[in-house]
C-alpha cells in the first residue's frame, strides 16, 4: 500500500484530529446537530486510517468488492459543541478479530469532553455476506490496537 497523506497526529497510539465547528454543522440555536458528532466521528476513523497507510478501500478487494461497514456505535453526549469551537476527535483502536474492528472515539472541546463513544466495524462484501480483515490491512493496524482502558 502507498503511503497515504493523512490529517491529525498520533499521540501515542492515539490519532488526534482537530475540526472546526461551522454554522452548517449547527441547529437554529448555535449548537452541534446530534447526528454530526457521527460524521466527526467518521472523519476520525479515516484520517486514522490514512495515517496509518490504509485506503477505506485499498486492501478489501479479494474474489469480489468488500467494503467497511458500522456494525454497532454507542455515544454518550456530555455537552454539546457550539459554532466556531475548536475540537478534537480523539481516535483509539481496542481490537481487531476475524472481520472486526473496535475502536473508542471521543470528541473534546477545550480538553472539555463532549462525547464518548465506541464503534464496532466490519467488512462485508457488497451482498451484506461478512468477510475477514485482509492480512495486509491487519498487519497495518496492529501496531496501533491499544487495549487499555482510559
């Protein structure tokens, strides 16, 4: 795989990528639409992964199309972010096994947390059918699993 150009830094094994709050992201009051903390959730895990040398794509292809798939998220909201906060999306692998990744994910505001939330992701071919990680996509994540819990 080329090496990728990717936004954020690791901190440890944890990847760290910083966003700016705009009015489009907001409700009528100034405050961070619900659903969008998932969107910079999503960022997190890309720029994650790009930094780690894996296309979203790169890798899955096998005997037919594979793609990423959320199986499970859970996010607990603290405080909300407002328009033109500075946050931080703070991304950390927990596992990978057979065709799943864990990772815990929380959203900070001024080293104020904001969210807490895990996913749980999956490769699956384009028909919904479950398939392993690929080996080469397995090695380049490994280095950065971090198992403890903060």
């Amino acid at each position: 795989m080329s090496k990728l150009k990717g936004l954020g830094h690791f901190h440890g094994k944890t990847h760290i990528l910083p966003l700016q709050v705009y009015y489009e992201d907001t409700d009528l009051s100034g405050v961070v639409y619900h659903a969008n903390y998932l969107r910079y959730m999503e960022r997190g895990r890309t720029e994650f992964f790009r930094l780690a040398g894996i296309s979203k794509m790169s890798g899955l292809e096998d005997d037919e199309p594979t793609a990423w798939a959320i199986r499970n998220v859970e996010i607990r909201f603290e405080r909300p972010a407002r328009v033109d906060d500075q946050l931080e999306v703070h991304t950390r692998l927990t596992g990978i096994s057979g065709a799943r990744l864990t990772a815990d994910q929380r959203i900070y505001a001024g080293g104020i947390l904001l969210t807490d939330g895990r996913i749980e992701a999956c490769v699956i071919t384009l028909t919904g059918k479950a398939r392993r990680i690929p080996q080469t996509v397995r090695d380049l994540l490994t280095p950065y699993i971090d198992e403890t819990r903060t």
